[in-house]
C-alpha cells in the first residue's frame, strides 16, 4: 500500500474514534452542540422533524449507542492498515 493511501486511511480511522469516543463521553455536549441553533425563532425548527426527539433523553442514549458503534467500525477500518505496514 502506498505511504500517502496508508495515511489518508489512518487519519479516517483516527477522526472515527475522535466522533466516537466523544459521542460516548461527551452526549449532553453533543445535544446541546445540536441545539444551539434552535432558538425558538428561526425558521430552521420547521425542517427539522427530529427537533422535539433531539430534545429527550433518548437521543443522549442514541448518541451512546452510535459511538459504540462507529468506534466498532473504525477498529474494523484499521486491521487492513495494520497488517499492511511492513
């Protein structure tokens, strides 16, 4: 594998756990982060059809679960990189 496609690879691996990590770490970060923009006065809240969901507790526990599972992926994605460092 070629230095420059090893690198790319390793720092998409990288920037996977950095989302993954902080979804499950930092969710109520995450949510407020998601929010801030919906102040009750722009009219983005009515293209949002998840906002009212975004707002409960169960989307802290969503955030959990798709940190777990992208952190999965991203320790998938780096074994091929792994094993082609020689």
């Amino acid at each position: 594998m070629e230095p420059t496609n090893l690198l790319a690879g390793i720092a998409t691996v990288i920037i996977f756990y950095a989302i993954g990590i902080a979804c499950i770490v930092w969710p109520e970060k995450i949510q407020r982060l998601a929010l801030k923009h919906y102040n009750g006065k722009n009219f983005l809240e009515k293209l949002n059809p998840f906002l009212d969901w975004m707002k409960t507790p169960s989307y802290i526990v969503y955030l959990k679960v798709m940190g777990g599972f992208i952190t999965a992926v991203a320790t998938l994605l780096l074994a091929p990189f792994l094993l082609s460092i020689r």
